[in-house]
C-alpha cells in the first residue's frame, strides 16, 4: 500500500511539473517561465559580458538583480538574506568569515586573547575611518554597539545572543573587555560581523532616528549613495575603507523580483549578476549559455515552526504525524534537485557537533495516521501555515499539502506581504510558519531556536519552546571548555529536539548566484553573502 502510493505520487508529481512547463510556455511573465532569449549562446553570453567591463579611466559599476522589498539595514533588527548581504558590505564587527572557508577572521578588532574563555580582550585597528566623515572608529563605538542591542527599548531580537555578557569596558580608545558570565568558546561567533555583532555610529543613530535603517553608516568597503525602497539600492566604495578602496566603485541593485525577467535582463547585458536564482530550469538555461553558476552548497537548513501555544500543534504525536506524512526527499527530487534535498536535522552535516544519531523520520504515511487516530484527530484537521504573496504557493508547497492531505491533514496557506510576513513571524503570531537561518557556529542555531530567552518576541523561538532539560544541556555546552563533552552535549541536545519536534527540518539549501562570465570573485559564504570587496569586473 505504502509503495503504490508513493508511484501514484511520484506520477502526481510529473504532472504537476509537466502543467507547469506548459503554463510557463503560455505565460512568459510567469516566475518559471523560461528567458525570452534562451537560446542565446555562448558568443552571445560574452559578448553580453563584455558591457560589463569598464573602459580604461571609466569607473567600474556592477549591476546586480536585489530579489524582493528591502526591509532596512539596521543590525538590531535586520532579517532576510538579500537584506544581510548589504548589511555585511556597509558594516563591520570586531571579527569576521573567511568567504571560502568560514573561519573566524579579524576585522575591527586587530587580534584579541582570552582568560579561561570567560573574559575576552581585542584590541581595536587604529586609523580605521567611519563612512560619510563620522571620524575614527574607536572602542566607544563598541561599547555604544552592544549596549544598543542590549536595551530592551531597542527591541533588538538578537538581544539573547548578549544574555551571556556580564560587563563590557574600554580601558582605552582601542581596547575593548567583555566579562561573561560563564565560559563561551565560540563567543568569537557572536562579535562577528552579522546581526548583532555589526558596530554602528551613535551619531548616525541619533541623527536618523527611526529612519536609520534606511540611512545605515557603517566602516565596511562600500557606503549608501542611495537607496529607493521601490525600485533600487545603489552602494558606492568607501575610499577610506582600512584594507583599501574595493576595485569596483559603484554598485547598483535593482530589484527585480520576477526572476524571469532577472534572467532575461542578465542576457541582455542590462544586469551582471543575478542575486539568488531560484528556478531549475532557469539554472539550466544560464549554464548552457555560457553563464557563471556561482554557487555554495548545502549552506543552511529550512525548517518547519510549530506553534505550540496552539492546542493542536501542542500535541506531539500531531507534529511527529507530520513528519512522518511528507517525503521532502522525494519533493527535493522531483521539483528542484539541484537546489536542495531533504534535510534530517536541525543542523548541517558539517557543522561542529552534527549528529547521525538523532531521531529521524522516514516516509511512512501509514504511521502518520496511526499516531493522529492516537492524538484524537482521526479524521485529521485543518491548519494554516504563513507565506508571502511575492512568493506564493510554490510547487513544493503543493506537493507537501497533497501529502498532507493523503493522512488527513488540510493545509491552507495564508499568504500576505513580505514585510507582515516577518512581522507575524518575529512576533510568533502564526499557526506553522518557516524559518531559515545561515550560520557557522551550531550554536549559534541551537540558542537561536531552542532557549527560553528567545521565545517570541524576544528572539527567533517562533515555536515557543521550552524543555529545561534541554536548556541546561545547551548551556552546559556552550560553557564547556573540553571539546569531546562540548560535542557530546550538543549530540544530546539534538536527539531532544528532534524527539520533541518543535521544528521539523526540511530541506538544506543550495544558493546559485549566476553572473556573466567576466565577474570574478564571487565566493558565496555560509551565511549565503557575498563580499563584494572581492569582487572585480575584468
């Protein structure tokens, strides 16, 4: 029974693909729809190319497809991936990632050293210049950074991230402590140059006020010349940025949110890069018309929140129902192999402390409705899960709602704009939601999600979850100095989770950024960013 279902769907599927090659082919607007010019060659590919190269003594601009609204560029509160790529070309922290390998690198701060992980000295880069003549960074910047995110009226949700600091002083202009209260070996993660570890100018807060994210100020390579919500972000190259000006002086993101027309305006030269491109078959087309397929993989994992303030999500034999009702292999397969596969865990198979040993939830629809029959919801019910119109019902989300609905459960998708979305997200204020968030450090993942501090709206908790049992483990793990009980603890914390399933992990995620064949230095990190400073048009 269990087999011929699955051929049943696997044939569902085919046909849900094969209604939408012929929708695409009469609608060329449609988001898969094909470039107009797909059978562009690959002359055609570099000659587009070549409009990007800068003749000698013209200054080198670098258009670049931005995928949705912007929603500000304030560190305290940034969201979304397209908005963090700018963020982490304007701003800077005391420490940064290696694109390539993600290693911890110094950035503000020149070097640092430690006491028993507990207390953390760096020592600031002198001469180092703010944007738009704010004058010299200095250890004041810091500590006005920090205690910003740390003041409730900020209302920052990476606030939690800080909950381990005990006191942060600046004996000098370029010295900075911070004293924890308890040992953390990968505090290095939390000062890095993302969300909350981003250093800001007080000047430029105050002189902005509610406006600042619009305005950010920040000592990275590239400053804000403009930034027009509706229609394009323009960044030009900080000239007194410390490692020296970046080769490309201006760069300009349009947003194009149909990502036809992004792939229609990167062959006719009007773009050079495209910003993330979702679409198989749009991927294809690119490739083999002679288009960079600037790529990482494997870099982060989407997962499915459960709301458990509500009564039926609360039940775990409901959640646990769900897992075991959708293939999200199967849906990776059939719908977008290049770009994602199902995922088994909260965390990466390459991540420090990933775990095989787990709980894992295996295809078996039959199981699925044995365990809503015993959490007396034999005739299943009906649920509804947050998404955003700009994206809309996607085929995997299709595929999963038929899944869904083979074990009794009916899926509704409320679909609203991108800026209510994250709204109704970071507020917990949904039903089942979806969350993705790239990091390095497991830990960085695991506080995120899991600990009590972070529930909604306080942090990314939108499952509100809450196991003390889990929480000490988790604490003990980010205090414990001795590597093996470190990862032994976190291994722990794993099989709770994934036994309790405020979250159900659902595909990892591969991220392409095509461009045209004469931009080089496009390494895409694991936090899915891009440092333009390593970037050149030759």
């Amino acid at each position: 029974m269990k087999k011929q279902w699955k051929l049943n769907l696997g044939i569902w599927i085919a046909f849900v693909l094969l209604l939408s090659a012929c929708s695409n082919s009469a609608d060329p607007s449609a988001d898969n729809a094909p470039p107009a010019d797909a059978s562009a060659s690959g002359d055609e590919a570099s000659g587009n190319a070549d409009t990007a190269t800068a003749a000698a003594g013209e200054p080198k601009v670098l258009k670049v497809r931005f995928y949705d609204d912007p929603a500000g560029f304030d560190p305290a509160n940034i969201f979304r991936i397209e908005n963090e790529n700018i963020a982490f070309n304007i701003f800077s922290g005391l420490t940064s990632y290696a694109s390539d390998t993600g290693e911890i690198i110094p950035d503000l701060a020149e070097s640092w050293e430690t006491e028993g992980n507990k207390v953390w000295t760096f020592k600031l880069r002198q001469g180092v210049q703010w944007q738009k003549g704010y004058g010299e960074f200095t250890s004041a910047d810091v500590l006005y950074s920090y205690n910003r995110i740390l003041d409730p009226a900020t209302a920052s949700p990476y606030a939690a991230e800080f909950n381990n600091v005990d006191s942060i002083e600046a004996p000098d202009k370029y010295t900075v402590v911070i004293k924890l209260k308890t040992p953390d070996g990968n505090f290095l993660h939390q000062v890095a140059n993302y969300h909350q570890g981003q250093i800001v100018k007080k000047e430029a807060i105050e002189k902005f006020g509610d406006q600042v994210k619009w305005n950010p100020v920040g000592t990275g390579p590239f400053e804000v010349e403009k930034i027009d919500p509706s229609s394009e972000i323009i960044l030009v190259r900080h000239e007194a940025y410390y490692q020296g000006p970046a080769p490309i002086q201006k760069i300009i993101f349009s947003i194009i949110k149909d990502e036809a027309t992004a792939n229609i305006a990167l062959q006719n030269g009007e773009i050079d890069v495209i910003m993330r491109a979702n679409r198989e078959e749009n991927l294809d087309i690119l490739e083999k018309a002679g288009f960079k397929l600037n790529h990482v993989d494997n870099y982060a994992v989407s997962l499915k929140v459960f709301n458990l303030d509500n009564p039926i999500l609360a039940n775990l034999k409901v959640r646990q129902a769900w897992a075991y009702a959708v293939d999200f292999d199967a849906i990776s397969e059939g719908v977008s192999p290049r770009l994602q596969k199902g995922a088994k865990s909260i965390l990466l198979d390459w991540m420090e402390g990933y775990s095989e040993n787990a709980t894992q939830y295996s295809y078996d629809p039959e199981k699925a409705k044995q365990l809503l029959a015993e959490a007396g919801y034999p005739d299943g019910f009906t649920i509804k899960q947050d998404g955003t119109s700009a994206t809309g019902v996607t085929e995997q989300m299709q595929l999963e709602q038929e899944y869904l609905k083979a074990v009794g459960i009916n899926l509704e998708f409320d679909l609203v704009d991108t800026p209510t979305y994250n709204e109704k997200r970071n507020s917990g204020d949904f039903d089942v939601s979806g969350r993705l968030l790239p990091a390095v450090n497991p830990d960085t993942i695991l506080f995120s999600y899991l600990h009590p501090d972070n529930i909604a709206p306080k942090g990314l908790n939108g499952a509100r979850y809450n196991n003390p049992e889990l929480t000490q483990k988790l604490e003990a793990a980010r205090a414990e100095t001795d590597s093996a009980k470190r990862l032994k603890l976190y291994e722990e914390v794993q099989q709770i989770v994934m036994n309790d399933l405020p979250y159900l992990p659902t595909y990892a995620s591969n991220v392409y950024w095509p461009s045209k064949a004469n931009i080089e230095g496009i390494v895409i990190n694991k936090l899915a960013q891009v440092n333009f400073y390593g970037v050149d048009i030759k």
